[in-house]
C-alpha cells in the first residue's frame, strides 16, 4: 500500500510540473537605426514577418514545430541607406524575457548585401549605457533561414550590430529577424486527476492502517 501512496503523490505532483520549451519571440520595436532604410523598403519589412512562408505567434509559437517547416522569406526586404552598410539597431521587446538565440532572413535578391559578421547585445536600459555582448557571429549570403545561439540572457534591449555585409559597397539588406526565447510554463491540470490522485492515496493511507491494526 506504501506504493499506491507514493505513486498517487507522484502524480499529484507531476500534474504541476513546470515543462521547458523555447517559442519565437517577435523583435518588437525599433528604438534605432543607424544603418538607416530606404522608403519603399523601410526596417518594419524585417520585423513583420512580411513575406515568410510561415508565420508565428510571438511568444506562444514552440521554436522546433516552426524551424522544422523551414520557413523561407520571398517578400519586401530591409534595405540600408545607399553607401550605408554598417551599424547597429536597436531593438525593444517590451518587457524581459529570457532570449538564446537569433533567427536571419539574410536578403534574398542580392546575396551580397546580405549581413555577413554581426554582433548581438543585451542592456538593461534602453540607452545601451553598459551594453553585454551576447555573440560574435558569421552568417551565409544565403536568403534561407539561419539560426544563431547564445547563453541565456534575461533582457528587454537588444543590439543589433552589423559590421559587414557579403562585399556589396552600396547597401545591407534583411528578410527577417526574430528571437528564440526560452520558457518554462506550469502543466495545466488534466480535469479530474488532481481528485483521482487524491482519492488513491487517501485509499492507500486508510488501507496501510487498517493493515497495521490488524497486525497489532
């Protein structure tokens, strides 16, 4: 009966255990740019999820059952002002959450003004005052999908830094990006377990002590 008891409580516990999972969170807005745009292919392009084959909800989307469709970008790019092919951009996601990874749509009309070595960057204030590199990276002049990792970083501020593009002189373009967030949500409670469980270790516990009584 010991066993029923333990084996009800570990269900009753296992029905509020917290699960791990990463979803993708949305870059939300823009606080500055300084590599610029262009008018009819402004940075909301990147931002928007214009042109993705596949769409997410920011926040609630779970991260593999999106990457695994290998979603593509085919619409409206980001382009840079002309002869501006560097710099940061700034990023405000509206409250804290805890990020591992960047997604890229590298421009996809014109390999060589996709971004090449980039930098990404926490702050815990919108100023970047005492900014804290979260990665150096490389990536592909390809325009399909490119996912980057780092440590897992709880912050509402990112920077974005571009410090070259695939050799193109006159400027930097991008499909998309987007964040990997890293979430760790309660089980909802399966109607009528909780009682189920409940009601076998109450069993169990009446049972073991009519046994010892019986012993006595």
């Amino acid at each position: 009966m010991i066993r029923t008891v333990v084996l009800s409580l570990t269900l009753m516990f296992c029905l509020v255990c917290p699960v791990e999972a990463d979803v993708i969170r949305a870059p939300g807005l823009v606080l500055s740019n300084t590599v610029g745009e262009v008018a009819p292919r402004p940075l909301s392009n990147a931002i928007d999820q214009t042109g993705l084959s596949e769409n997410y909800v920011s926040g609630v989307t779970d991260y593999d059952a999106f990457v695994v469709q290998n979603p593509v970008d085919g619409g409206p790019l980001w382009e840079s002002l002309f002869f501006s092919t560097t710099g940061d951009i700034d990023f405000n996601l509206g409250s804290a959450f805890d990020l591992n990874g960047f997604l890229l749509w590298n421009g996809h009309l014109n390999a060589a003004t996709g971004l090449n070595n980039f930098q990404l960057f926490s702050s815990a204030d919108a100023a970047f005052s005492s900014p804290s590199l979260l990665g150096t990276f490389d990536a592909n002049s390809g325009g399909g999908l490119q996912e980057f990792s780092f440590a897992t970083t709880n912050t509402q501020f990112v920077r974005l830094r571009i410090n070259s593009n695939h050799g193109n002189t006159l400027q930097t373009t991008a499909g998309e990006f987007a964040f990997r967030e890293f979430q760790v949500t309660a089980v909802p409670e399966p109607t009528g377990l909780m009682p189920l469980a409940s009601m076998f270790a109450v069993a169990g516990v009446g049972a073991f002590r009519r046994r010892r009584m019986v012993s006595r």
